[in-house]
C-alpha cells in the first residue's frame, strides 16, 4: 500500500482531480496498480523503467542549481540610479548586473567591471532570450525587476512545473500542434522533433485560453466571422447603438438573428482560420492586427490563438496534399470567398501551461504567469497536497 501510493506520488503527482480543480483539462497520462505491482513483484522499479517527461529531470537539474544560489545567502537587490542601461555606460549598477548574469549563468566570468562592455551587452541579450523578451541588450526597469526576482519564487516556479511535467505523455509518436500560453508561442513537432515555431497572441486574463487539446480538422480561407455573443451583446450592438453605419464601416451583415463580418483583409479572422471542433469555442486563426507580434507579452485576445504566421501553417498541414500548393492556398486566402478544406488526418493540438522549462539549448527559461496559476499549484503541491 505505501508503494502504491508513493510510486503515483512520484510517477503521476496530484491526482486528475486536483489537477482539473485548477483547469487543466489536457489527459492526464495512466499507470495502472496492476503495473505497479507487477514491478514490485518482480524487483523491477517502475519509476525507473517508466519515465516521465524530459523537463521533469531538466528541471530537476536546475532545481539544484537554484537551491545552490538560495544557501549562498539573501539576494542582494539591485538599485537602479537611471532608466536605462546600455552599451558604454559606466555605473555601479552596472557592475551588480555583471554579477547577477554571473551568478544566474549568463554570463562566463564576473570581471567586476563598472563599464557596460560587449561582454555584458552579450550577457543580458542571453538573459533577455530566457525570459522572453526582445534581445536588445539593454537593461530598463523591467529587466532590471526580472534580475531582483526572489530566489525562493524561482524555486517555486521551477517545482510548479516540474509538476506539470508530470502529468503529459512522455512523448507523442504523430505529429502534433503544441501551444504554450505563457510563452506565447506555437510549436510545431514531427514525431516530437520541433519543426518550427511562431509567436501566437492568446486571450487577455478576462477571457482566459482553456488549456485543452483536440484534434485539428478543418482548415478556412476567406471565413466569415461569426461575432460570438458575449462581444455582440458587449460590443457590436451598443456600437451599432452609436453609430447607424458601424455594420458597413466594419464590412458586417446581419445572418439570420446574429451578426457576421465578411471575409476580407480587415476580417477579425485575418484571411485563414484552422478548426479543431471544442465545447470551448476555441481555434487558431490569422490576424489583421499585426504589430501586437512583436510585442513581449502577447494576452490581447477573447480566448482564442492568433498566428503570426498562418500561411506557413495552411502550407505545412496540406504538405501532403497534391491539390493544393502555396499558389493555390495564397489564392484561396485572398479570394474573399470562404471555403472549408478537411485535413487528410487530422492532427492534435495541445493547449497547455508552462511559465519554467529548459529549452533546446540546455538554457532554463521562465515567462510571466499571465492567468496567475503558478501560486495556486504551489499551494497544492507545497503547502497542502492532501486538498
């Protein structure tokens, strides 16, 4: 009995029922007692035969290190005396910024310096690529916060999502769609190799994405936009209330008792949407609002995922499709007439949420916890795991 309950301790974390108290709703990976026990029996220790997800000892490393910086001693907060650090200027500040990039791995040597150098610049541009924000060298009081951030949170962040790591197959044999909303980014695998990746804009805090998976079907040139009901009711009507040419001025038509926008080029949608049938309403889709991709943190949306790229994808998932080429999809996305294409196999998608994880170059990356979810799981797993 106390095998059985540590081994799904370590194997499988909080059971499925905690882990959807906090909307988790991707499948959770199984092990059976049957499997348990016939390990037990035959002196063959599951935990070792049966592995967990790559981050979760990626992780675990870090966790080490992490754990290294916290005995060393309180962090010492670092005091701007200006707004911006940059190339060639000379401050103290700038030496406390050496050493924490030192401390923190990104950085091979602490030479004390007051002098921002190209070392340095080199530095914060690596600091900036784990953290997710633009890689100009320049420290503002954004980055300058990111570097202060407590040792001891960074560890909590770590084990949230080395629990996290816990609960996803180990690995997924067919290709797959994975998009992780803190990050902001859409990752697409090949027999879980990556293929490429591309910034995405997902739901403000408000209108939270759901972390779920499905399975992509269709894909859209040209779509009509529905208006779904909570925006007509809080938007459109009291819009249209205001103005008696609003409907024309945004390319909309009434469609039976509801509103639809037309396709086109200022359509919501952008000019391609790409289905996986949900309960939650939710689909990848272009955008006519492109400058919001070269922002950092990309929460602008009502829930469903914005592509910087949807060409690329329309391109990649009818690859193998001899009726269709990219003449022919960039045709289709600017025809103004809408048309459904079924994908040959369809192709899952997963939806999840992971604010730390060690990326491809062995680097541990973190991301702001937009829909604050890290604290609640740390809570479950730290404070009080029987809840």
């Amino acid at each position: 009995s106390q095998y059985l309950a540590y081994a799904k301790t370590v194997w499988q974390g909080l059971s499925e029922k905690q882990s959807l108290s906090i909307e988790w709703l991707l499948p959770r990976k199984k092990i059976t007692s049957q499997q348990l026990l016939d390990s037990l029996v035959s002196g063959r220790d599951v935990l070792q035969n049966t592995p967990v997800y790559r981050q979760y000892n990626l992780l675990k490393e870090y966790l080490k290190k992490y754990n290294n910086l916290k005995a060393q001693g309180p962090q010492t907060i670092i005091k701007g005396d200006k707004k911006i650090y940059k190339l060639k200027d000379s401050s103290v500040t700038v030496a406390a910024i050496r050493q924490r990039l030192f401390l923190l791995g990104d950085m091979e040597a602490d030479t004390h310096s007051n002098i921002f150098d190209d070392s340095l610049q080199t530095g914060i541009k690596k600091f900036e690529q784990r953290l997710g924000y633009k890689e100009d060298g320049v420290v503002n009081k954004v980055l300058l916060a990111e570097m202060n951030y407590p040792v001891d949170k960074r560890i909590e962040q770590i084990m949230v999502n080395m629990e996290r790591s816990r609960w996803v197959p180990v690995a997924v044999k067919n290709d797959f769609l994975l998009i992780n909303i803190p990050e902001y980014k859409l990752h697409v695998y090949e027999q879980d190799s990556l293929a490429f990746s591309m910034n995405v804009v997902v739901g403000k805090n408000e209108h939270k994405t759901v972390i779920f998976n499905g399975d992509m079907k269709y894909i859209v040139f040209s779509p009509y936009w529905n208006i779904p009901a909570s925006i007509l009711k809080n938007e459109t009507l009291p819009a249209i209330k205001k103005n008696n040419n609003y409907l024309a001025q945004h390319n909309m038509e009434w469609n039976g008792g509801n509103i639809r926008q037309k396709p086109g080029p200022n359509n919501s949608l952008g000019l391609v949407k790409f289905l996986f049938p949900n309960m939650h309403s939710i689909y990848l889709h272009d955008s006519p609002a492109k400058s919001l991709f070269n922002e950092d943190k990309r929460a602008f949306s009502h829930g469903c995922i914005r592509l910087a790229e949807p060409k690329k994808l329309a391109i990649y998932l009818l690859r193998n499709n001899a009726a269709w080429n990219k003449t022919k999809i960039t045709a289709a996305m600017n025809k103004g007439v809408e048309q459904y294409v079924t994908l040959k196999t369809t192709v899952p998608v997963f939806i999840a949420y992971f604010t730390a994880w060690v990326d491809r170059q062995g680097k541990l990356n973190f991301r702001n916890d937009v829909y604050k979810r890290d604290s609640r799981l740390a809570k479950m797993i730290l404070k009080n795991p029987a809840t």
